[in-house]
C-alpha cells in the first residue's frame, strides 16, 4: 500500500486547521462538571472525547454532563496520561481517581507539554514545533511497489535507498522552506508550505519598522540626511 502521487501547491498558506477528521493513536482529555467547580477530569481515549464525554456522563451517580475543555492528539495517549498524571500528582484529588484540582489553564498547560497538539491548534503555531506536519496515515509500507509506481529501478538494499533519498529529500527542504521560517503540511495528497507563527510575527514587526522609516523619510522629518538604516530583525 502507498499513498499515491502527490501535487505541489503554489504559494504559502498563512493559516490552517487541523482537519476534523484527523487522528492519531488517541487523545488526551480534559472535562469539567458544573458539580464540581474547580476540579477536572482527565482521562484518554482511543475513540474520540466526544465519546468519552457521554460514556462517562451517562454513568450512574454523575449529577450532570461532563464537558469537554481541552482535548489533544497523541502518538501514544496512554503514556502522555500516565506524564501529565505524574506531573499533577500532589494536585490529585484521589489516588484511585483520574480528578485534578487546579486552575484550568494549568491542567491545559501541562497537558499540552505532553502531547503532540491540542485538536483546536492553528498549524502556522504547530509549525513552531514541527518541520513536516502529515495529516495523512499510512499502515505499512511497500518498498517495491513503492518504487515501481514512481518510476523507480533500484539495485541493492531498497529500505538503504529509501534512508539516503530521504536524507536528500530533507536537504532540499531546508534550502526551500525549513531554513526560510517555513514548514512542509501534507494532507489529502497535497504538499503545502506554510510559514511559522515566530517567523510570520518577526516578518510583520520588520515589515511594519521599515514601512514607519519610510514614511518619516517621506515626511522630511530627517532633513537631507537619512537616518542610519537598522539591521534588519532576524528571522
């Protein structure tokens, strides 16, 4: 099995969600109840927290529907519930239950410091973090039928070849994007750049430093001398 051709888009996207229909191993969880102000729940899940909401709100003796908070992709749900619990230990409320108390801008904190993503994440803030951010998923992966269909003939060790064209790969990137504040999204057999949150914020705060000397240029406030022009802020 392989994920067929891919095409290349033109431009750069300024802003993107993650899909709604994207998933990883699981998620991480973090609900709340009206009953018990102060307090959250949280839990993993490898079918959806919405699911896991109404599984735990329909249980007998839950007073009112647990909402969900926040809620985050994980590569492996069970351990980054397992970190997140360590990390809030002296905060548990019981030691036999998943309930933390704490200010819920911590809980989501910490939870987030062991995930991947939270699901509401822009991609331009993940793409602070990640250089390829893939929302496309693969089982397994055929390394003759994968060379066959993109025209490949390969003499020796195909997984050797796939390393070092990879590692090629990964060097074109960097000159066209990764080096440039940019990051590599792939989803539904399309290629996109899109630029960092920290790149695009530098980009507009030297854009709009040079747009206020030129108009205080154009306005004569330097007399006949131009002032000394800044190093530009890095990117």
């Amino acid at each position: 099995m392989h994920l067929g051709a891919i095409e290349k888009q033109p431009g750069m996207l300024e802003s993107m969600e993650i899909p709604a229909d994207f998933r990883m191993a699981g998620w991480v969880y973090v609900l709340s109840n009206q009953f018990m102000p102060g307090i959250y729940k949280i839990g993993m899940t490898t079918t959806s927290p919405a699911t896991r909401a109404k599984e735990l709100s329909s249980a007998t003796g839950v007073p009112a529907p647990f909402k969900i908070e926040a809620a985050f992709h994980c590569d492996d749900p069970a351990r980054s519930e397992a970190s997140i619990h360590e990390a809030l230990a002296e905060l548990r409320v019981n030691e036999s239950r998943e309930f933390f108390q704490e200010d819920l801008e911590e809980i989501i904190y910490e939870a987030d410091a062991h995930c991947q993503a939270a699901t509401n994440a822009l991609v331009e803030d993940m793409a602070d973090t990640y250089d390829i951010i893939s929302f496309e998923s693969l089982n397994n992966l055929n390394l003759p039928d994968l060379f066959d269909d993109i025209g490949i003939s390969v003499f020796g060790d195909r997984l050797a070849v796939t390393e070092r064209l990879m590692r090629l790969g990964v060097e074109m990137l960097k000159h066209q994007l990764f080096d440039h504040g940019c990051s590599l999204v792939l989803h539904d057999g399309k290629a996109y750049g899109i630029e960092t949150s920290n790149h695009a914020h530098f980009r507009r705060a030297n854009e709009e430093k040079e747009a206020q000397q030129k108009e205080l240029i154009a306005a004569g406030i330097y007399g006949p001398q131009l002032p000394p022009v800044d190093e530009p802020i890095p990117f």
